[in-house]
C-alpha cells in the first residue's frame, strides 16, 4: 500500500494535466473566431452602439441599429483604446477596440 501522500501527489498531477488539456481546448477554439485587429490614426472606424429601449418615448433597442458612424481615430491611447471623432470634429469619447470595426474604403479611393 502507498503512503498517502504518494496518492495525492499522483491526483494532483492528473488534475494538473487535464487542467492543462482543457486550457489548450478552449484556446483552440477562442482563436478560431478571435480577431487582432488595430487601427491607425485618421482611420474610419464604426462605434457599437449601446441603446437602451424606453416605452414612453415609443423606442426599442432591438430595432435599433447595432453600430453607428462612420468615426474617425484621433488618438491612439493603448493598442485597444482609441479616442474617436464625428466628421464635425466633435470628440465621440474613448472607446475599446472591441466595440469598433472598420469602415470600408471608398470605391472612389
């Protein structure tokens, strides 16, 4: 008969090892559809749009629509934050990479 602590030494090396297979499983599947996209300065760029529904003014966010813009990039603060600006120039905040996607290019460009 093993000592115990033989044992246990011997389940924490079969967790750690499936452990470590689940995490490969899920990164294989998270970079599938993972996008590693930055933009540059003076960028098109469209903003998600964050609605909320309200009855008295006869509005639902479900029909609203999902991004807004075009925007454009006037500062680059980090590889995912980037502050935005309408096409009067008025500041549109800092947003998240996440929460932006490129504008196609113009067909007369």
């Amino acid at each position: 008969m093993r000592p115990r602590s033989e044992a246990l030494q011997d389940v924490f090396k079969d967790v750690r090892d499936k452990l470590k297979a689940a995490y490969e499983r899920s990164r294989k599947y998270y970079n599938l559809r993972h996008r590693d996209e930055r933009f540059q300065l003076r960028q098109k760029v469209w903003r998600r749009n964050y609605v909320i529904s309200d009855a008295s003014k006869n509005f639902t966010a479900k029909l609203a629509p999902k991004f807004t813009g075009p925007l454009t990039v006037i500062d680059i603060l980090s590889p995912w934050s980037y502050r935005l600006a309408d096409d009067t120039g008025k500041d549109c905040g800092v947003w998240h990479a996440r929460d932006l996607k490129s504008h196609p290019p113009d067909e007369s460009e």
